[in-house]
C-alpha cells in the first residue's frame, strides 16, 4: 500500500511541482494586491473638519428637536384659539337668529311695546 502511494507520488511528481508552484504564485499575487492597494490614510485637517462637523450637527439637531417642541406648544394654543373663535361664531349665529326674530316682532309692536322694548334692551 505505501508502494502505491510513493509510486502515485513519483509518477504525477511534474503536477506537484506546477501545483505547488502555482499555490506560491497565487500567495505572491495575494501580496504584491494587497501592498499595492493600501488605503489612503485621511489627512488629519480633513479629519478635523470632519469631526467639527459632526459636533455642528449634533448641536442643530438638538435645537431642532427644541425648536419642534416649542412649535407642538404653539399648535396647541392655536387650536384652542380656533375652538374659541369657533364657539364665538356658534353663539353670534344663535344671537343674529334670536335678534331677527325679535326684530320680525317689533314690525307688529304697537308705539307703547315699542318704547317698552328699547327701555328694557337699552336700559333708559
């Protein structure tokens, strides 16, 4: 059995020596790419803007989300403002309806319920 092995090995001894070879050149091919394409180092002065940069934007980011609070307060105050006007308009629409009504009275009032009428709406 080790006869056959030592005897497979000297026959295909010339594919051993290409493979082997072969394996080296790939290695060698591996480290001649990888010396060749090192990365760039970035320059401190851009690194520095860069990290700058970044502290800037941390701090608008932050004032941003201030800035959205304050406005979320003021759409609160807006909408209850709107509830208030809307409530107003209600309540004028009610009193126009009342008035009219009396007023479509008052054609028929007699010279007495007139005064009478002024006297207890205006008070004199």
């Amino acid at each position: 059995m080790i006869q056959k092995i030592t005897n497979w090995f000297k026959v295909n001894k010339a594919f051993f020596k290409y493979a082997l070879y072969g394996v080296i050149g790939l290695f060698a091919l591996y480290g001649f790419i990888f010396i060749v394409s090192l990365k760039p180092n970035m320059p401190a002065e851009i690194k520095a803007t860069i990290d700058s940069l970044n502290v800037v934007n941390k701090q608008l980011v932050e004032r941003q989300k201030q800035i959205d609070s304050t406005i979320a307060v003021y759409e609160d105050e807006v909408d209850q403002i709107d509830n208030q006007v809307d409530n107003i308009k209600e309540k004028t629409t009610i009193i126009r309806e009342y008035y009219h009504e009396v007023g479509q009275k008052a054609e028929q009032y007699t010279p007495t319920q007139v005064d009478s009428f002024f006297k207890a709406r205006y008070g004199y």
